[in-house]
C-alpha cells in the first residue's frame, strides 16, 4: 500500500476556503481546482481525485440550498441530468480504452474554447427559466449522458459543461444554470465517494477537512455569483474554462511523455 501524504490542516482548511467559493461561485464541484492543488502538494493523483469527489458531496448540497432558497435551482432538470449522468459514467469508464482518446481530447477542447468565446457574446437574462416538455427532458437526459462519458474519459467535473449547456441551449438563467447544476452533483458525488473508498482512493480525513471548510466559504461564493452582473459572471466563467483547457492540456502533455 502506498504511503499517504499527510498535509497541514491549515492548508486543508485554505483549500476547502478556495474550493467553497469557486463552487458557489461558479456553480462547479470545485475539483478542478482542488485536484491541481493537491498533486501540487504532493497528494497521489488518483487520492487526490477521490478526495476532491468526497469533499465535493457537502459543499454541494450546501450550495445547493443557498441557491434553492432563492428559487434559482430547476429540480426536475436537475433529476433529469443526474440520471443521465450516471448512465454516461459507466459508458466513459466502458469507452475509455476503446475511443481514439486523442481525437476526443482535441474535440473537447474546441467545445471549451468555443463556449469561453461564446460567455462573451451571448449574456442570459436573469429572470430566464427553463421551460421544460417532454422533448426538453429527453434532452437533459441525453446532456447527462454525454456529460457523465465526458467525466469518465476526461476526468472532468460535470459543472464545466452543464453550466453552459444550460444557458446557452436551454435558456436558463445565469443563477439556475449553477444552482441546478450543484444539485446534480449530489447523487454523482455520493455514487463516486463510494467506489472510491472501495478501492482505497480516498483520504476521508482530508475530504472531511476540506469539505466542512468549503462548506463555510460556499454561500459567500453563492452571494457574490448573485451580486454582480450576468456578464461579469459569463467573464469569471470564462477565465475558468481557460484554466481548465490548461490543466487538461497539462495532464495530455504529461501522459504522451510517460507513453514516450
């Protein structure tokens, strides 16, 4: 068994404070910035991954609340997403040695530098809900799909792409397109937590830490996501999208070397 690498609560506790906010802020599970930091301070990858699925579940369901108690969560797309979802998991994870990775990495990548460039011009109005039929839902089911084989073959949170997605082909709101999206988190989280643990990819001391820490620190995000501008947030959004590109980009770069 591999040795753990054992951080200062102090920095667990800074983490989890940076975790929060970008969560309520952004409406994201926080992990592609908490997986980074981690492996930066010398956690395992795949723990480092586990940790951040298992930190996630608290930090979601707070924000959640804190959007819902605003009316800015659509809990029927929500359901809907997170059905889909976990059926895509399983095919991304079935997909994974069997799809040209490559060309599926660059074809993500384009759909991020588009929707970036798209946050720019295209600003929803923030009384915008999503108007739900029968056709509608089947597509939420599908986006959850897509979203959930994305996750397994990029190591993606789901946040990054139905955040958009909601915004831009469903006409949600800024606010409902985070605060529904954080609700969709929960089941996935609880779902990954447990096969984690299975498999020992999981620190629960440090998952415990960072996710109460989080927990503090994602209304103050929630708040600021509802205090400034839809564009200004489509901007925010878009600097994240970048850094995740980047990050991507980074672990691509790093697999083709250890190929090599």
């Amino acid at each position: 068994m591999q040795e753990r690498t054992r951080l200062s609560i102090w920095i667990l506790i800074l983490l989890g404070v940076m975790m929060g906010y970008f969560s309520g802020l952004f409406g994201v599970g926080g992990g592609i910035v908490l997986v980074p930091m981690l492996m930066l301070f010398g956690v395992d990858q795949r723990i480092a991954a586990g940790t951040s699925t298992a930190a996630i579940l608290p930090t979601a369901i707070v924000g959640t609340v804190t959007y819902g108690l605003t009316g800015h969560v659509d809990w029927i797309a929500a359901a809907l997403i997170a059905v889909g979802m976990i059926v895509g998991a399983q095919l991304g994870t079935y997909l994974l040695a069997r799809l040209p990775r490559a060309a599926l990495f660059w074809g993500f990548l384009g759909f991020l530098a588009v929707v970036a460039v798209s946050l720019w011009l295209v600003v929803p109005q923030r009384d915008a809900e999503i108007e739900l039929n029968v056709w509608l839902g089947a597509a939420l089911v599908a986006v959850g799909v897509l979203t959930g084989i994305l996750s397994g073959l990029m190591g993606v949170g789901g946040g990054i792409v139905v955040v958009p997605v909601l915004m831009f082909f469903f006409g949600a709101s800024d606010l409902v397109a985070k605060g529904t999206s954080l609700a969709m988190m929960v089941p996935g989280s609880i779902s990954g937590t447990i096969g984690n643990a299975r498999r020992r990819n999981v620190d629960l001391r440090m998952a415990a830490i960072i996710g109460v820490t989080a927990c503090v620190a994602s209304p103050l995000g929630t708040w600021t996501a509802q205090s400034i501008t839809p564009f200004v947030s489509n901007v925010a959004f878009s600097v994240l999208l970048a850094f995740a590109a980047w990050q991507l980009v980074q672990k691509h770069l790093k697999s083709r070397r250890t190929a090599a």
